[in-house]
C-alpha cells in the first residue's frame, strides 16, 4: 500500500474517531439537559458515595470481629486443659473453705469476658460510625 493510500485511511480514521466522539459529546449533553436526569445523576452520586462508606464500615466491622475471634481464641484446650468434673469439685470445696462460690469465680471470669468482647466491639462500631472514611479504608 501506498504512502499516500495509508496517510488517507489514517486521516479519514481520525476524522471518523471525531465525529464519533463529538456525538457522543452532543448527546451526553443533549440528555443532561433533560430536566430528571441532573437530578437522578446526582442522586445515583450521593448512592454511590453511601455505598463506598457502607463498605468501608462494613470492612471496619469485619475487623473487629476477628479481633473477638483471636480474643477467644486465647486460650486454647492445648495449652489450658480443661478440669475434670472431680477437679472442679475439690476446687469448689477449697474456695468454699476460703468463703468464696465456684459460682461468684465464675461469675467474675464471666464479667472478664463479657468485658472484654464488649470493649472490642465498643471500640469497633465507634471506631466504623465516627471515623473519617480514609482512616476506615487505611
């Protein structure tokens, strides 16, 4: 093929290319001049931006749960080996010597816990609801 032939082709490809783009150009403006649609962009803009932030918070959250499940995951059977029921009884009876129930131990280790997954997920939500987006997303 010619020089000349190919120099044609690729200017009339150009122009083509432009008068594709100038169209298009037209008819995004032609359509944003239709009264609704300003108004729908925006409001497709606005839940758009909800969603990034629902999902920067729901990354949040999801964060904070692992940290509960590595929080009860702390002491594992392995290395803290449960006490047998005859265990669990002798105990029973020494701390009832020392003036003190299996069932007030219990309830205290059972503040421990409840304290501690409440302070994580505390920490979590206010962390996910008052954080600016970028801090969430980092």
């Amino acid at each position: 093929m010619p020089n000349d032939e190919l120099t044609t082709i690729q200017e009339r490809n150009g122009a083509a290319r432009q008068m594709v783009s100038d169209l298009c150009h037209q008819r995004r403006e032609w359509i944003l001049s239709i009264p609704p649609v300003p108004a729908l962009c925006d409001a497709l803009e606005a839940a758009w931006q909800e969603r990034d932030e629902l999902r920067a918070r729901v990354v949040e959250l999801e964060d904070t749960l692992e940290q509960i499940a590595q929080w009860a995951e702390a002491y594992p059977v392995t290395v803290f080996i449960p006490l047998t029921s005859g265990e669990m009884q002798w105990a029973d009876s020494v701390l009832r010597e020392a003036g003190i129930s299996m069932g007030a131990m219990h309830a205290s280790w059972a503040r421990h816990i409840v304290d501690g997954i409440g302070g994580i997920a505390r920490t979590g939500i206010e962390h996910s609801a008052t954080a600016p987006r970028e801090d969430r997303e980092a």
